[in-house]
C-alpha cells in the first residue's frame, strides 16, 4: 500500500507534508484519520485508522501479565496521537515524538508496506548505511523455510 523514500522538512509551525503518493493512497481508499506514535529505531510510525486498529486488537491480546508487555504497551499507546492531515495534506508533529525520533527540521517518510515511517534524514541515511549491506544476508535468514 505505502512504498518508497520522500525527503521533506518540518515548516516552521512544526508541520510536514505527507507525499504525494501517500495522499493518493488515501484518497482512494478514503482514508481521513491517522495514527502516529513511537516506532523501533527512533522512528515515528503511522498507520491509517484500520491498520492502527488491528495493531491494537493484536497489542491488546498480549496478556498485561507479561510485564513486558505492559511496559512496551505503555510507551507505544502513551505515545499516540490522531492525525488528520489539513487540506495541503500537512500534519502536525507534536514535540514529544519529534524529540524521541531526534527530528529538528529534515526528514525522511518511507512507506513500509501497511504503515509509514517518518525518520530524522541524518538517522534514516546511517540507518541505511549501516544495513544496506547486509540486505542479501537478512533476506536469507528471514526467507529460510
């Protein structure tokens, strides 16, 4: 559903705009609200309402016994906002989750198949680097039947 690299910068009101192939995505499936909140990596995540609603479900079923599943429950929905993008598809980026993500102006939206990712470009490009080259070898590991 969400694929590619989009470079951007935040506006001076703490916006950034959603690309373009990202808001054609929603206006055909009529997607009006999104979900943001902390990702791994120091990334920030967003999902459509339907994508964030089966996350939950599946978040939801881990039992709050587990404290580790309570601990990482509470950083991730503590974390999340409900976002609908204005008319020049802009979203407003809270302070908090631009602090966590290490973002100050620059960044870098990829799709990632049923969500998007939203990284400060200096942390995405070492991010990159450091795993580009070992692509083939994570592949294999993940691919292994």
């Amino acid at each position: 559903m969400f694929y590619g690299e989009y470079e951007h910068s935040l506006d001076n009101k703490g916006r950034i705009i959603i690309p373009a192939k990202f808001r054609e995505v929603f206006a055909e499936h009529y997607i009006e609200k999104l979900y943001l909140t902390r990702g791994l990596e120091s990334c920030i995540f967003m999902f459509t309402e339907d994508e964030w609603k089966a996350q939950e479900a599946k978040f939801k079923s881990i039992p709050f016994t587990k404290q580790d599943a309570r601990k990482f429950n509470r950083l991730y929905f503590s974390g999340a906002i409900e976002a609908t993008p204005d008319r020049q598809g802009r979203i407003l980026m809270p302070k908090y989750l631009k602090d966590y993500a290490g973002i100050k102006k620059d960044v870098v939206i990829i799709g990632v198949s049923n969500r998007i990712e939203i990284w400060d470009r200096d942390k995405w490009k070492e991010f990159y680097k450091a795993q580009r080259d070992s692509f083939e070898e994570i592949a294999e590991k993940l691919m292994e039947t």
